[in-house]
C-alpha cells in the first residue's frame, strides 16, 4: 500500500494517465490502479519502468522505492496459516499489523485481538464447524499472534486501539462459565493499558448508530495512505477506502464513543457483569 501510494503520488506529479503508464509496463489501466491501492504484487522490473517514466533519476530516490518493492513480495508471517483462513483474511491480518490505531465496533463477541486463548478456542469451534482439532488450534495460535502487537510490554511501539463493545457481545457465552469470567477479567485488565480505550455501550441506551454490524477502522502511520474500513460478511469481506465511504464509518463510532459510557464506567459495567457470571 505504501509503494502503491508513492507511485500514485509520483504519476500524478507528472501528469500521467494510469493508461499510459500502464502502456509503458505492458499493462492495462486497471493493472496501474490494482498496483497503486496495494492489491496486487509488484515485479522490480516494472517499477524501474514507472520509475523512469515519472522522471525518478536520483539514485538514492530509485533505491529506496524498489526496495519498497521487494519488501511487498516477502511473505508476511501469517502466510503460513492461510490454510485455516478464508481467502479475504490475510490481507487483514497484514493491514492489521501495519496499523498505528484501530477504531472497532463488535456486537457479536470479544474482538479477536482481546480474546483470551480459551475463549477464542470456543469461538473458533463454533465458527469452523466440523473442522480438525488440530485445524482450530492453529486458528487459535493465529489469534494469539496478532494480539502481541497490541499487548507488547513495551506500548511505545504498540497500535492504539479504541473499541466499542455491544453488551451483546458481553453477554452472549461462548465456552463455559469460567471461559466467560476469563474473558470479563481480561478485558476489564487489558482496559488499564495506555494505549487501549475500551468503551461498552449498554443495552438501557436502545438504538445506536451501529446498527449495520461490526466494523473495524484502519488508520497507518504514514501520511500517504488513507484509512481502511474493514466489513466482514459471511463468504467475503469489503476493504474501502473512498473518502466518503471512510467519514460515514468515522461518524458511526464518534457517535457510538459518544454515547457509550466512558472507558472508567464501562469497566465498571464489565465489572458488575463479572460479580453476575
């Protein structure tokens, strides 16, 4: 995504079309604009092609972007479960450990970067029916991985996140009673680091602007790439990233923040659930 937005920057200084850059590689327009969202892997040899037609002589310049482009063909880590991950997956698994701040709303259970080891097994058994032990157990690792950019010991390099939680998702149990007392406790003391901001929004609030489901914002360090929404439906997932599209999702969760209780009496709240469990 990084290469694709420097290169878009670049045509776009020059004042060229996505179609001939996409003469110049012997590739179609749609090629240019799948390489410059970061969809699609990039050969070195096309990107000295675009480099030289965008006017990019200086040596250092050259070499910094093409090694961008060797980067983006490496295998990130989570490759390796791709067997137990639906298709649309992986790529937010990677969007997700690039991101310097994640905006979520979950109402269906604990988003998987808070779940505990026992109750993400409960979910992944309910969620791959008929799978292997061995099938779920590696999903479960995958969980457990991911949750290591945010619960790092060190928070300096770690994402914020700011979540809302439906108390639907609160009461709704998967696993046992000490599955679900596990989880309360865990997310009541995840709810104490610096860099999560975890909101409930109550059932005594009625309708709320999260009626269209879960979502997950993406927001990256670098200036040049926008932000991510991410849906995820029952056979796919959408990733959009259109201005527009983005602002009413971020219009959605201010709301939702706004009208949920703060972070101090939404730990309250996981506690008085924990006292009834």
């Amino acid at each position: 995504m990084l290469l694709g937005s420097q290169l878009r920057r670049l045509r776009e200084a020059r004042g060229i079309t996505r179609e001939a850059a996409g003469y110049s590689i012997r590739a179609s327009e749609s090629k240019i604009s799948r390489m410059e969202l970061g969809r699609v892997s990039f050969k070195v040899r096309d990107v000295e092609d675009l480099l030289t037609l965008y006017g990019i002589t200086d040596e250092v310049e050259r070499q910094s972007l093409l090694s961008l482009a060797r980067e983006a063909n490496v295998a990130g880590w989570w490759h390796s479960y791709t067997d137990v991950l639906p298709s649309w997956f992986p790529t937010y698994v990677g969007l997700e450990g690039a991101a310097s701040l994640l905006r979520v709303y979950e109402v269906q259970f604990v988003h998987g970067l808070l779940q505990t080891e026992q109750y993400a097994r409960a979910v992944v058994r309910r969620g791959m029916t008929g799978a292997s032990p061995d099938d779920v157990e590696r999903r479960v690792s995958l969980r457990l991985e991911r949750q290591k950019y945010l619960l790092a010991a060190d928070t300096a390099g770690a994402p914020e996140f700011h979540i809302v939680l439906d108390e639907a998702a609160l009461r709704r149990p998967y696993g046992d009673r000490e599955v679900m007392r596990g989880q309360l406790q865990h997310l009541i003391d995840v709810s104490e680091r610096p860099n999560v901001r975890l909101q409930v929004m109550p059932f005594r609030f009625g309708g709320h602007s999260g009626e269209s489901g879960a979502f997950t914002i993406l927001s990256f360090p670098d200036a040049d790439l926008s932000d991510v929404v991410y849906v995820e439906q029952l056979t796919s997932a959408l990733y959009l990233d259109k201005r527009e599209d983005v602002a009413q999702y971020e219009q959605a969760l201010k709301e939702l923040q706004q009208d949920s209780p703060g972070p101090d009496e939404s730990r309250d709240l996981l506690r008085g659930l924990l006292q009834l469990s």
